[in-house]
C-alpha cells in the first residue's frame, strides 16, 4: 500500500505575493471607469438637491418608497424580503430589508451620516447695522471660517410657523435670482500683524454676519429700516413674522453646484460630500438588495459633525430602540442580536494631498483611485475617543473586499496629528462589531470638497458585497 504523499506548503517567495501595495483603480479595468461615470452622474444630481439633513432624508424617503419601503410598525410581523423604513424626526432615517435569517442571528449594519459643516443662523437672527441688513450665524460642525467668507451662499430649512406647519425655505440656489455673502476686509486695510495671525484667527465666530438687504423701507407713511425691510419680504413670501424665526432650522449652504474636476473629468467637486458620498453609496446598495441571508439595518444619521449628541444622533438610543422593536421587545432576542450583528461605519477618510505632505504619514495614509479606506480606529493620540475593530473581523470584511474584486487601502491619521471620529464607537458600544471603512477626500470640511469617481464607485460595490 502506497502511503500517501505529505501536501508541502507554498511559500510566496515574490514580492508582489509578500507586499500589500494597493494600485491604482484604472489599472485594473477600463469598464470599471465605464460604470464609475454612469454611477456618479446621478450621484452629482443627488449632491445638487440634498445639501442639509432634512433634504437628505426627505429624498431618501421619497426614493425608498418607490422602491416599496413602507413605514415601519412595530405591531407587524415581518416576513423576509419586506422592506421598511423608520424616520426619526425628519432628520435621521432607517432603512431595513427583512432577511432569511432570524434576528437572533444578527443583522448587517451600514451606518453614514446626512449632516455636513455649514453655517447656522442664531436663534434671533436678523437686525440692522449702518443701513445693512444682516444675519448673525453660528457655525456647524469643524469648519475653518475663512473657507466661508466672500462665496455665494444660500439659505436652506424650514420655518414652524404660528399654526405649526411647517414651510420649506430655499432661497439661493442657480435656479433662484439672488444670493447671500460674508463679507471680508480688504488687504490694504488689513494690518501686518492680522496677516500673521493662525489660520482659526483670520475671522472669528461672531464676525461671520450675512448681508441679507441694503434697502429702507418706505411705503405710504411707515418709513423704516433694512431689517423691516427685509421682514416686510418674508412676510410676503412666507407669511412670518421675527417671531417664526426663532421657531427655524434655517442654514447657509454654499450656492453652487457639484461638477466635474479635471481635464479628464475623473473627480467630482461639491459640497456635503462628507459625508453624501457613503451616505449614497449606502442608499444604493440598500435599495438593490434582495434574498438577503440577515437583515439589513441602512442607518442615516444627523448630527455626526457635533459628536452624534442630540435624539437624532446615534449618541441617543435610537439604533437600540429600533432593533429592540424588531425583536419584539424580547429581550433575549435583542441580546442575541446584538452579539450577533456586523457593522459598517461609513464615512470618508482624509486623502493624500502632495500640495500638504507634511501632514501625512505615507505609508498609512489613504490615496485617490487606490479604493475605499479601512480604518480599524479613528482619532488622534492614544486612541482615545474611538472603538477599534478586532483583528477577527478586520480579517472577515478584507476578505469579502476580497472575494468581491473590490479595490481598498487602509488609512490611519499622524499619531499626534488629527483627529476626529465616526459614529463607530456608539454602535460598539452596544457590544456590535463594526469596522470605519470610507472613500478618500481632498479638502474635507471645506465648501467644495473633492473625490474620485472610481472610488465613490468602490463604495458602492463594497457596501453591495457586504449586504449581500
């Protein structure tokens, strides 16, 4: 009798099989710069008319319905295949796609948010200052004011008026005729030693007024000032009084649109791509899904730019409270579900940008084209403030990248430099795996922020992969 041959190891012994060296996407395939352009036409188109939090939901809604979400009721069975959806106050969202698997085998979890930095206006905004009108604004989320000033901006919300309903304001957009600006001082006027202040000094908070009118009003008997001037107008078109102004979320919004960057027309150029560009990737993928094995759990949250504080923010219990009425109320099975699920932090990544080097480290740092980034942890110093994913699933999500011919790269911020988080660390802390993954971008936090095509494309088919 033969004894049977001793399977030898294959030793990689090439250094394309030892090194991770991720390429760059157009390398791999024409057809992939094919399907990224047809992705990202309408991805441009979803930037252009989703720029605050409340527009983001109300299109997701909108879309998820046609596609047969219904809203989500706690006292029905659901059966696999069914698609719900859960608003939370118009400013957070959650889609589901009920899956063959029971509950208390876990769920699949993609978590991107709808807000983006952008400029408030105070609680009592309006007023008068030498025969100008003007706005006093608070600003949004980590913004760098000097990005805001001198560019056309444009007021989105909506205003809760005396009876409570609730009116929808934009006013600014290319469709409309007029637009709103802050002002900056010319650099004659502007001494030697402002020149050398630290870029967060250039203008401070309290100096970012809006111009909104420079004329009087006179009619009849009644003369008056800019600011009557421009309540006269509002009450006009709105049928407010200053009093509704207070009862607004009403923000600037840089007043142009998303387009094409580049020769080669391979970038996209726009505003709230932090985070739209997960948070559409998310929405596709969720909307195609079907005969999935766990049930999907698409969450759009508001309020990721403050520290996720707030009850639509994914601080509060709102995640919890929507799996523990999945489950019925039964606790067991929400345990269960719990230790069970998987999760995905969408968010975008900081990419590199030669003109900046100094503020990366290379070897870590995530690349245009090269794909979508894994982060296992976010934040700055000791790894404060952020969860950090487990060598084990690490492992189980690069894999399904894998497996799937889908192009990714890591990326990690300078130990000491940076910073910054995701809402990753609130969904671990229910006892869920979750791992950041994200598509690299130029001037993150800026009002014209910059992707590739091809990775916003990646995004899509690793979110696809890891629903399926």
């Amino acid at each position: 009798m033969m004894e049977k041959k001793k399977k030898t190891k294959k030793i990689k012994d090439k250094k394309e099989e030892l090194e991770f060296k991720p390429k760059h996407i157009a390398e791999l395939s024409s057809k992939i710069q094919i399907e990224a352009d047809k992705y990202t036409q309408k991805y441009i188109n979803f930037l252009n008319n989703c720029k605050t939090e409340r527009e983001t939901i109300k299109y997701i809604q909108q879309i998820a319905t046609k596609y047969g979400y219904k809203r989500f009721d706690k006292n029905i069975n659901y059966k696999p295949g069914d698609k719900i959806y859960f608003n939370i106050k118009n400013k957070s969202i959650i889609l589901s796609t009920i899956g063959n698997s029971q509950l208390s085998n876990g769920t699949c979890i993609v978590a991107s948010h709808v807000d983006s930095p952008r400029i408030d206006l105070k609680t009592k905004p309006l007023y008068s200052d030498s025969e100008l009108a003007m706005f006093k604004t608070h600003y949004y989320g980590g913004i760098k004011k000097h990005h805001w000033i001198t560019i056309p901006l444009a007021l989105h919300g909506v205003i809760a008026g005396k009876n409570e309903k609730v009116i929808e304001v934009i006013i600014g957009e290319p469709s409309d005729d007029t637009t709103f600006c802050i002002t900056d001082l010319l650099p004659h006027l502007d001494r030697m030693n402002d020149r050398e202040r630290m870029w967060g000094e250039v203008i401070a908070g309290e100096q970012l007024n809006v111009i909104a009118g420079s004329l009087p009003f006179k009619e009849k008997n009644e003369n008056s000032d800019a600011k009557f001037s421009i309540l006269k107008l509002l009450n006009k078109k709105y049928n407010i009084t200053e009093e509704d102004l207070i009862c607004a979320d009403l923000s600037l919004v840089p007043a142009f649109n998303a387009k094409n960057i580049g020769l080669d027309k391979s970038l996209i150029g726009g505003y709230g791509q932090d985070d739209k560009v997960c948070v559409y990737a998310s929405l596709m993928a969720e909307l195609q899904t079907k005969n999935n094995k766990q049930t999907t759990i698409s969450v759009f949250t508001d309020r990721e730019e403050i520290g996720s504080d707030g009850n639509t923010g994914l601080a509060s219990d709102m995640l919890k409270n929507y799996l523990m009425m999945l489950c019925k109320m039964d606790i067991n099975m929400y345990l269960e579900c719990v230790e069970n699920s998987i999760c995905l932090s969408a968010d975008v990544k900081a990419a590199f940008d030669p003109t900046w080097a100094h503020a990366y480290e290379r070897n870590n740092c995530a690349y245009l084209n090269h794909g979508i980034c894994i982060s296992r942890y976010t934040g700055g110093g000791g790894k404060a403030g952020t969860s950090e994913a487990r060598a084990e699933f690490t492992r189980r999500i690069v894999n399904t990248l894998n497996k799937n011919k889908i192009a990714w790269q890591t990326s990690s911020n300078k130990v000491d430099q940076g910073g910054g988080g995701t809402v990753a660390r609130f969904i671990a802390n229910l006892g869920i795996e979750v791992i950041d993954i994200g598509v690299p971008i130029l001037s993150m936090h800026s009002p014209y922020e910059i992707v590739s095509k091809l990775d916003a494309y990646m995004m899509l088919k690793a979110i696809s992969a890891f629903l399926m």
